[in-house]
C-alpha cells in the first residue's frame, strides 16, 4: 500500500502534459453545433472500427489515459450504441463491415452525431478504389463531422470534440 | 549442419521425386510435383534432422509470364534456418492436394489461398469460406491477375456455418464483430455449458481491405507506405519487414547507420506496445492503477516518438534503401534520457503488480496455451516465448544492426497470462538496452542508398522481422516495369489467432477478454 502511494506522490499530475496541436481544425457548421448542444456538456461515444489500420483506435484509446483524460470534458466511452450520443467511425468501410455499420447506425437512438475519424473514414485514404472497400463512411451514413489525419493526434482529436461541445479549446 | 545437408536430407529421402533443388538468396528451395507434396512437407516436418515449423503457405499466380500457379511452402527448421518448397499447378489445374492433414499449421494458409486464389486443397477437412465472407459473390477470388483491383463487388446471399455442439444446457454465445471497448471488429462465437467454455470458434476478416492486391498497384518505393498500414501499432515492423525484402531483391546495401536506426525505432514501437499491454492487461482483471500509469508511461513514448521524427507512430521514416531523415545526436541523447526515467519508472511499477496477490490469482494458469498446441499452430512471438518456443528472428536471422547488439531472449514454460506478461516486462528491459547500445555504437555516414535497380520480373525475395508481436514475413515478386508482381503480408497475428481458440478452452467467458488481451493480436494485420 504504501508503495502505490508513494508511486503516486512521485508521479504528481501529468494530466495536460502533451504538446499543442499545430494543425488548426475544420470550423464546425452551424447546423451541426446546433444538433450537438442538445447533448449539453457531455457526449457518450460509440467507436466503431470499419477496416481501418489500428492507428486510429489506439489513439482513441490514448484519449482516455491519464494525460489527455477526455472524461473531464464529459467525453466517455460507452459499450453499446443504444448508450451513445455519437458514433466515432475510423476505417475506410470494407465490403464485410458495410452492413454491421448501418446496423450500428440504426442502433443508436435519435438524435446522434456521426463523426468519420482518419483520413480512411473521410476519404478512404490510400485504400480507395480498392474491390474490398465500399466507403467512406458518409456513402453509407450521414457524417457531421470529419477530423482527419493518419492518425490523427490525441490532441487534435480532443479539441475537435471540444469543438464540438462548444467548449474553447 | 550446413543448409546444403539440409537439401541432401531431403534428397536421400525422396531421390528422383526431387525435381529441382536451388538457393535463391542464401535460402534452399526444394521443387517436386503436386502429388509428392505431402509426403515431403510431412518429411520437412517430422524428419528428427529437420524438425521444420510451417512458417508460411501462399500462391503466386504467375501469369502473364507463365498460365501456371506456383505454391510455396517455407519452414522454419530448429535452430532458426529456412526451408522452402514449391509446385506448380499448369494451365486450368485448380486442385493441389493438402497438407492439413499432416501438419495443422496450414490449416488457414491453405484456406486463404482457396479464397484468394480459388485453388482447392483437396482433402483439406475444413473448406469454408474464410476471407471471403458469404455475401462475396461465387467466383471472386481477388489475387488472381484477370480480377482487378477495383472491381465492384455484388451481393449474394449465403449463410457461415458455425461448428455446433449440441447438447442439454449447452448455449451458444455470439459476440462481435462490434465490441463493447476501442478495439477492432472480430466474431467469436462461445459454446457453453454453465461457465466454462467448451469451445471457441474466431471468425475474422471483416476488416479485409484488399491489402496484397493494392501492392500490386504500386512501385517499390510506394509500397512503403501501404505497408505501414497492414497494422498500425506495428507500424515500423511492417514497414521495416517489406524495405528489408524490396532491398534483398533488388541488391541495395543499406548503411550501418541506418541500420542501426532502425534496431532503436523498432525496439521504440516494441517498447510503447509492450508498456501499453501490460497496464491494459492488469486492466483487464480489474487493476486500474497499472493501466494508468502505463497509458502515461506509453503516451511518453509516443511523444518521444514525436519529437524525434513527426510522427507518433513512427511512420514516413522507412524507405527503400535506407532512412528519409537522419537524427542529430543531441535530440538522441535527450531520447535515451527519457527513457532512462521511464524505465525506472517502469520497474517501480512492475514491482507493485507483481506484489499483488489478487492480481496474481487472477492471472495465473489462465488461459494456458501449452507447448504442443503452440507448436502445432507453428506460434511464435510473445506468445510463444511465453509457451517455452524459443523462437527469435532478432537472434535466429539478425537483420538491421542485431548482430552487432546483445540481449536475452526471455523463455517462460507455462503459457499462461502471467507467463506473457512476464515476457512483456521482461522484454521491456531488453529493448531499453538495445536501445542504450545502438546509441552507444551508432555509427556515422550516410542514412540511405538511394539508387533503385529494376529488377528481373519473376525474381523473388523474403524477409523477416521480430515485431513487438513476433515474425513478421514478406515475400515479394518482381513484375513487369518496376512494379510489384505479388506482395505476401504475414503479420503474426495471423498464425496466433487459431491457436487462442484451444488457449480458452475450460476457462469462463469472463476471463476472456483478460486471455485476449495478453495475446492482443491484430485484426488489421490478419485480415490484410
């Protein structure tokens, strides 16, 4: 006992230490904020994986860890669809997973937010045209909205869903 | 004993059914006719002088040089060494008799090449579908050269036949492909009676993108970039594994600086990925605290990473000949630095989950995958090592600068969860000393060749990588006007993933997750 508290005493608070991100977001639409403040300040996602590399899932994950924390932004991840107020899509969408996708989209209760994460989900990225792709995601549902990167950074990701909420990043 | 022994072995064996004996870049190739294939891959296998694990099975279809469908077997003999084989199927042949039966490692090799290829395995016991899901259309078997990369594909209707065992009080449990975490989408399909699980059946390849038929799209230069995003978190491996083979087949000679860059940023991307599991798999039995002062631990590393060459994930880094950006040595320093904290740091921690009884209870002689299974699967990596196969590409064929480095290659007897977290921590000390070392002797000159030689369309070349997961391999062809003829991409995960579903076998469904998460494989790797 006294080890983990006094490996705690050493570690001190690391939450925020992470460097600025450089590359400026998309401004958010009207219409889509709008959607958005009806979840006020908190936002339960429901990330779903549709063929991309794991890069982006393992920054999805680095976005709960201690240093970038989502949580106390009220983003928190939820288990199933039914509980989510967003979907968070990476991957290009491959022929196997086009129909687990809409079955997701129709499992998350009205009203939702659909956001494409990756260069995959928005365009497909280096995957496009490819037989075993049927994306990006928006062909099959509405996407409000697009971060893009390979992967994006925590970082960027955060202020984009901060963005979103409304907050100041 | 010499590698031309090895073929003389072979030779004594079989005589006149040995159609052809080579060495293509240094590794023996044995050619003989279809029908002798099993016989031979079975003598390769069991032969006491051999001992040879089925390392890889793929087909290459040769055509426009040749209407002709070759298949290649490669072994790993004891003690590290290769051992190919190859036949041929002519013309409008389509069937090749399997080795299933003999040798249970090829048991999804030899299905992928059905689905991709529409090659049949006859006798194999097993031909479902497993790439191609059954919605794909009859008929659609995308590495052969007359279908195209993007082609769009219809829908059929059809139905996956799951191994059923029936019974009073026996439930089937499905889960997936969507799961309740951030990880990506798999099936398993649970059978249960009560609590514990009579057996388990993976159904993957949902994230199949088509991988291996866009490498036939690209230039060797291009294809560095693709293969960074067979998986993610092995970002450095795979690309690292397909530079190694584009540069064998094409006779670059990479400078030693560059070399032994690339031993420092492959062990970086083993270090991040050993880090992160080991918290996430005390997470798993319910050990937040371990999570979280690995995630931050891990997230260090990711932005030293960063710092160092622009990307977390240390992508753009690896290039046909070389590397694209070469480090100065103070930025180096501050690295080694870094890490010289976060491994004391580390140890601290690894003191406290060790010390922990509950978590020890929990972890221990779970989902035990014994030696024999391991080995009949032809497992390797973390998981092997952790199930006393002491299997090292670092140390059996040294690549980059491993020859030049010294380290242990860590070996735990029980094939539990503990025994792979083990491996993990203890493997995490290593890298933290290959890394010292490489700095210690980090040569100075140039950090890449940049002249690209065509090479002779139908040549050959493979290459193999220690991921932070385990082998990597590539095997690539050369085609017409400096294009990829054919591009094989195994990631480990491949292998390991048939293996977990004898590894869960009388444990709960609860301990699955904590099983899964010590394997942690990769579904983007497998499903290519």
């Amino acid at each position: 006992m006294f080890r983990i508290i006094q490996k705690s005493l050493k570690t001190g608070i690391v939450t925020g230490n992470y460097p600025a991100p450089t590359k400026s977001e998309r401004p958010v639409p009207d219409a889509v904020r709008k959607k958005a403040s009806v979840f006020g300040r908190s936002l339960a996602i429901r990330e779903v994986d549709t063929g991309s590399c794991n890069g982006c899932e393992m920054e999805m994950n680095a976005l709960m860890n201690p240093v970038y924390d989502a949580e106390r932004f009220g983003i928190h991840i939820a288990a199933s669809p039914r509980h989510a107020d967003a979907l968070v899509v990476t991957g290009p969408v491959t022929v196997n997973m086009e129909k687990a996708l809409k079955d997701v989209h129709a499992a998350t209760p009205d009203p939702k937010l659909v956001i494409a994460l990756g260069d995959c989900a928005c365009d497909c990225g280096i995957f496009k045209g490819s037989y075993a792709v049927t994306g990006p995601v928006e062909r099959h549902i509405p996407v409000d909205v697009k971060i893009s990167g390979c992967p994006p950074r925590p970082s960027e990701i955060l202020n984009a869903l901060k963005k979103l909420q409304g907050r100041k990043p | 004993m010499d590698r031309d022994e090895r073929i003389e072995s072979v030779k004594k064996a079989f005589g006149a059914k040995i159609l052809g004996a080579d060495r293509v870049r240094g590794i023996p190739v044995v050619t003989a006719a279809k029908q002798d294939i099993p016989a031979i891959a079975s003598h390769m296998h069991r032969a006491s002088d051999l001992r040879g694990t089925l390392s890889l099975q793929w087909a290459v279809d040769l055509r426009p040089r040749l209407a002709a469908y070759r298949i290649y077997y490669l072994f790993t003999l004891s003690g590290g060494p290769w051992l190919m084989l190859q036949t041929e199927l002519y013309g409008e042949d389509r069937l090749f008799p399997s080795i299933t039966p003999r040798i249970h490692a090829a048991k999804w090799y030899e299905r992928e090449i059905r689905d991709m290829f529409g090659l049949i395995a006859e006798g194999h016991p097993d031909l479902r579908r497993l790439v191609r899901h059954e919605h794909w259309p009859k008929g659609t078997h995308p590495l052969k050269k007359d279908f195209s990369w993007n082609h769009v594909m219809g829908r059929q209707d059809g139905e996956y036949h799951f191994r059923q065992i029936e019974g009073e009080g026996v439930f089937e449990v499905p889960v997936g492909p969507i799961h309740a975490g951030i990880i990506e989408p798999g099936h398993f399909r649970f059978s249960v009676a009560g609590e514990p699980i009579m057996q388990l059946e993976v159904r993957h390849f949902w994230k199949h993108r088509g991988v291996e038929k866009l490498f036939e799209n690209l230039t060797w230069a291009e294809g560095v970039s693709l293969a960074e995003k067979v998986s993610g978190d092995t970002s450095f491996g795979h690309s690292l594994c397909y530079c190694q083979a584009a540069e064998s087949l094409l006779g670059i000679e990479v400078p030693p600086r560059a070399n032994y860059l690339r031993s420092l940023f492959l062990e970086l991307e083993r270090l991040h990925n050993h880090i992160g599991d080991v918290g996430a798999i005390c997470n798993d039995a319910a050990y937040a605290l371990a999570l979280a002062h690995c995630g931050r631990m891990k997230e260090r590393i990711m932005q030293i990473n960063d710092s160092l060459t622009g990307s977390r994930f240390l992508r753009g880094l690896n290039r046909v000949g070389g590397l694209s950006i070469d480090l100065p040595s103070d930025q180096l320093d501050a690295a080694a630095l870094a890490l010289k904290k976060i491994e004391e740091d580390f140890t601290d921690l690894s003191k406290i989950i060790f010390n922990n009884a509950s978590l020890t209870d929990r972890l221990e002689t779970t989902g035990i995958l014994k030696e024999r299974t391991a080995r009949d699967h032809g497992v390797m990596g973390v998981v092997g090592r952790a199930s006393n196969i002491d299997r090292d590409v670092r140390r059996d064929h040294p690549f980059a600068a491993y020859d030049r480095l010294r380290f242990k290659v860590p070996i735990y007897r029980y094939g539990d969860v503990r025994a792979r977290l083990r491996v993990r921590v203890d493997e995490v000390h290593e890298s933290m000393d290959l890394i010292r070392q490489a700095l210690e002797n980090l040569p100075v000159g140039p950090i890449t060749n940049a002249a690209l030689p065509a090479p002779q369309p139908g040549d050959w070349a493979l290459s193999a990588v220690e991921g932070w997961r385990g082998e990597i391999l590539y095997f690539v062809m050369a085609g017409e006007e400096g294009k990829i003829h054919r591009c094989k991409v195994r990631d480990p995960s491949f292998v390991i993933w048939p293996a977990i579903q004898f590894a869960v076998l009388g444990n709960i469904i609860p301990d699955f997750p904590l099983i899964n998460k010590s394997f942690n494989l990769s579904y983007a790797g497998t499903d290519l």
